[in-house]
C-alpha cells in the first residue's frame, strides 16, 4: 500500500512539473571545485520534461545550474565537487524513479572559482 502510495506522489509530482512549473535559480556564490558535468538524458516525453528535471537538480546541494534540451537529449549541469560528485547527479533522485535515464558523457574542471 505505501508503495502505491509512493508510487501515485512520484507521478503526480511528474505530471505537475510535464504541465509547467517554475525553475527555481540559485545565487551566484564561491565555488571550491567548480565542474561543469554533461549528461545523456533519456525519457523526456514532452516539452516540460527538460523544465522538470532542471527543477529537480537544481534542488541539490553543490548544483548551481542547469540546462536540459530535450532535443538533444543532454543536459549540462555547473556544480561544486567539494559538495557533490557527478555520479552522485547522474544517480539523484530524478532518475532513480525510473522515468529519466542519465549517463555521464563529460565532467571537466571550470576556470575560476567563482559562478555568475
């Protein structure tokens, strides 16, 4: 039952974001090990996918931005690997539920320590 239950809320939380919703930005700050990591996304299935998984990363602590084009089935994601890793991104939550796929395509070391 709670499984059921669980399963419902993730759906619903999905379709809410497929019908729009806000993406939420983070201030520009100090960054310790700033990396710049590509992803292939894989399960977008309509034009607010991209805007759903943006939401999601950007949730996490150490993403400071995110890109996804559905088109290209990529996502680019600016974050501080002093506060999270890039398999820890390509494994959050958003792509455990099993609707997005992601795989590490490039993770490299941006110049300057400090993000717009």
């Amino acid at each position: 039952m709670i499984k059921r239950t669980l399963a419902a809320v993730v759906l619903a939380a999905l379709l809410v974001g497929c019908l729009g919703g806000g993406s939420p930005t983070k201030k520009a700050q100090p960054l310790e090990d700033p990396r710049q990591l590509t992803l292939k996304i894989g399960g977008m299935t309509c034009p607010a996918c991209p805007q759903t998984i943006e939401s999601a990363l950007l949730q996490l602590d150490g993403v400071i931005e995110v890109e996804v084009s559905q088109e290209r089935e990529r996502g680019t994601v600016v974050y501080d690997a002093s506060k999270i890793t890039a398999e820890e991104i390509a494994k959050s939550k958003i792509f455990s539920w099993g609707v997005y796929t992601a795989e590490v395509i490039e993770d490299r070391a941006l110049e300057g320590a400090e993000h717009r």
